[in-house]
C-alpha cells in the first residue's frame, strides 16, 4: 500500500489549495484516507476523513465549513480543497490509508477515529504548503 501527496506549495493568505493523495496496491474493498498536518514542534493533526466505500466522511471542528475532502474513485484519490488560508495553516501535510479496522469502518469514520494518527495506517510522505504574503 503506496499514498503519494501532491499539490503544495506557496500561497497567499485568504487563498485556496487542493492536495492530492494518490492511493496504489490496496486490494481490499473498502479503505480510508485521513488528512493531517504537521508544524514543527507539535504533534500531527487530524484535519478531515472519507472512506472509498460509501463515501462517509468525518472532518475537525476547525475546518467545518472551509475545507472539504472528496473522492476520486476512479483514479484512486482523494482531495482536499483548502479556501481562505491563513498563515497559521502554514504545515506538512499527510495523508495515510487504513486498510484494517478493528470494528466497522463506518463506524470507525462516524467516531472521528480516522484522525487520531496512532490508529491510521499507511503514510505518505507529505507537502509542504506554506501560506504567506
């Protein structure tokens, strides 16, 4: 199982970014990804989830109504398209793909355990987005 991160880098503050997360080698039917974000010095953050079978989606309280997570079935991704960046979303950031889970994966989703980083799978590298004038 393979997640590459794609679509960082500079952009002005009040503007809007989509990160790419591009899934390969997973065979099971059902699997989520998960958003963080990392800054130096503190722990990674959960930022918003979507799993590949129905869609279900779980997202922080701090990006409610700003950002979104979507799906691209097709080509095995998933976005997440960031508006009105400020410089305090200046970070790394992950995406990682859970394959396994030790109950329903709905379930999983709906109790927001899809953003705690312990209990996430595989992980990509990360991208850099930087937010600055």
């Amino acid at each position: 199982v393979q997640a590459v991160e794609s679509g960082g880098g500079l952009v002005r503050p009040g503007g809007s970014r989509t990160l790419s997360c591009q899934v390969s080698g997973v065979s099971h039917p059902v699997w989520v990804v998960s958003w963080f974000r990392q800054t130096p010095g503190k722990e990674r953050e959960g930022i918003a989830c979507v799993s590949r079978g129905d869609g279900a989606e779980y997202y922080a309280d701090f990006v409610k109504g700003r950002w979104m997570i979507s799906r691209d079935n097709p080509n095995d991704a998933v976005e997440l398209r960031m508006a009105d960046l400020s410089p305090q979303d200046t970070a790394v950031y992950y995406c990682a793909v859970t394959t396994q889970f030790s109950f329903s994966p709905n379930v999983w989703v709906a109790w927001g355990s899809c953003l705690r980083p312990a209990e996430v799978g595989t992980w990509g590298q990360g991208t850099q987005v930087t937010v600055s004038s």
